[in-house]
C-alpha cells in the first residue's frame, strides 16, 4: 500500500524503485518483486530508461485494496495451514475445517479490502515531486 499510495501522490513523473525502497525501508531488490507482481495485476507500469521508473496503471479511485491484496498474496491462504500427516489423528480431523475457515476468511477479508479505494486510504491525493524526498526516502524538511 505504501507504494501504491506513494505512486498515487507523484503522478507527474515515473518514480524509480531506489526512492520507493528508501520511504518504506525495504531492500530494492525486494520491492521490484513486489512491484513486478503489481504490474501482473495491472495495477503498476514501469518505463526503463534514465528518465524511467514506476507509475499507476489506473486512477486511484479505481484501485482497491482488494486488488493490492490479491496481487501480493498471490492466493496464500489467510491462516499458515501446514501440511497435514495423514496418520495423525489430530490434524487429519481438523484440516477440512480449517480449510473451510480459512476460505471463508479470504472470501470475508477480500470483501472488506474490496470497499476501500487507494484514493480513500489518500484523501485529497496529495501531490508530491520526486525531488522533494531525499535520498533514504523521506519527505525534505
């Protein structure tokens, strides 16, 4: 979300991984993966090049954290279920259920993330220029 909301408030120019990675504080390496999986859902494009970098694909009122959710989890389950061994009682009697649970949660937590806009997780959409923030990410003072 944060990236997403971040490319939400510099929609004047492609904004490149190193800032994004810097704000949030995560390896850039990292967050490309992440961004790559964005673009698969159409959420984010890049542009290669020096004057390249990162940018919406969609207007933020028409992005969900739903979207954001889905593109991320990449349809992980909401519970760790591990895998269960089928000579032991416990487990061999519980997983349906849990299962069952934990489908029923993804479909409840989708639903919820799927009425919440990025432009409502960034009232006004602030607009910001990728040489307000310095190099760690952050806001200029």
């Amino acid at each position: 979300m944060h990236v997403l909301t971040m490319l939400a408030g510099m929609r004047a120019a492609p904004v490149s991984s190193e800032l994004m990675a810097g704000s949030t504080g995560s390896n850039p390496v990292y967050l490309r993966r992440v961004l790559g999986r964005l673009r698969e859902a159409g959420l984010v494009g890049s542009r290669p090049g020096p004057r390249g970098g990162w940018h919406l694909e969609r207007e933020p009122a028409d992005i969900t954290l739903g979207d954001a959710w889905r593109a991320v989890q990449e349809g992980a389950p909401v519970f760790n279920l591990h895998a269960v061994q089928p000579d032991c009682p416990v487990g061999s009697s519980i997983a349906t259920t849990l299962t069952g649970i934990d489908e029923r949660l993804t479909r409840s937590v989708e639903a919820e993330l799927d009425a919440i806009s990025l432009l409502d997780v960034f009232p006004g959409a602030a607009q910001f220029d990728p040489a307000d923030f310095v190099a760690g990410g952050t806001l200029r003072s």
